[in-house]
C-alpha cells in the first residue's frame, strides 16, 4: 500500500518519465534595474517655506523590446512632478527594467505576460525607488498607488482595434 501511494505523488515526480516537464511555460527574472534616474528639487531653498499643496502629475508609459532568445526587456518609465504657482517643488523621472526570460509560453499569451504581469512584478520596486528619491529631495515619501496595469493593456487593445490600427495579434506595444 505504502509502495503504491509513493509512485502515485501529486508533485509530478512520478508518472510518465524523465524530460516531462520540457515543454512546461517558464518564466523567470534574470534582472531588475534602474536604467535611468533624475530627481531635481530645482527650487531649493526657498521651496522648504512655500505653504501651499503643490499639484502631483504622475505619467507613465511601458516599452518591451527584445533583448535576446527568448529574453525580453520590460522598461517602465515614470515622469513625476509636484507644482504649484509658486513654482516646481520636485521632478523625478525613472526608467526601471527588468529582463525576462521566457520559454514554451504560447505567442498569444506572451504579450500580456509582457504588458500585465512583468510590469506588475516590477512596479513595487520601482514605487520603492520613487518614494526614497522624493523622500531625499527632503519632503515626504510618495507612495504611488498601484497600477491597473491589466486594465490598461484592455484599454490600449480596444483603443487599436477600434482606430484600426492595430497589428492583428492585440499586442499594444506601448502604454
């Protein structure tokens, strides 16, 4: 009885031979980084007595480009500022990317790997690295709220189709 519920495992150690596993969708993170930082706090001193609200514009956009077999790169890319009519109290602009390798992943699933969850694994660590810069221009850390990044990608794709400009795989290449 033992012998039979050990040949039997739900892990797939067991079951219809060596190499099964060979075509299974694999993802991994070969690297994260920042490829571009500028922070300016272009008002310094004077900012540090303004008493008003400043207002916060926060873009973003995605870019994927392959980076190599089966490696693709995932750039997001923020522009941030914080104005008010006495002027710019900070700017941060940050390109933070990540490599990906990507193997046995069906094309019609790859782009919105690319453009959904790659993006979503990278944004905390780009929000970490947003909030410290501000946070080092002296004001208060900004904690970005997060990203639909799934509602986006819908949003890009029904935006092609509708303008007919699409590339005919739904693959909206930039957010």
């Amino acid at each position: 009885m033992a012998d039979e519920e050990q040949g039997a495992g739900g892990n797939g150690a067991g079951g219809n031979g060596a190499g099964g596993n060979s075509f299974q969708p694999q993802v991994s993170i070969l690297a994260q980084y920042v490829k571009d930082l500028s922070v300016e706090n272009p008002s310094a001193p004077q900012v540090y007595s303004w008493q008003v609200q400043p207002n916060l514009d926060v873009q973003f956009n995605l870019n994927v480009q392959d980076a190599g077999d089966n490696v693709h790169e995932v750039t997001l890319k923020f522009d941030i500022s914080a104005r008010s009519e006495n002027g710019v109290h900070f700017v941060v602009d940050l390109s933070y990317a990540g490599l990906f390798a990507i193997q046995n992943v069906p094309q019609d699933a790859l782009s919105p790997f690319l453009l959904i969850e790659a993006p979503r694994l990278l944004f905390p660590f780009a929000r970490q690295v947003i909030s410290e810069a501000v946070s080092n221009t002296g004001f208060p850390p900004l904690m970005l709220d997060p990203i639909d990044f799934a509602g986006a990608y819908v949003a890009q794709a029904e935006a092609a189709q509708q303008s007919g400009s699409g590339n005919g795989n739904g693959d909206p290449s930039e957010t």
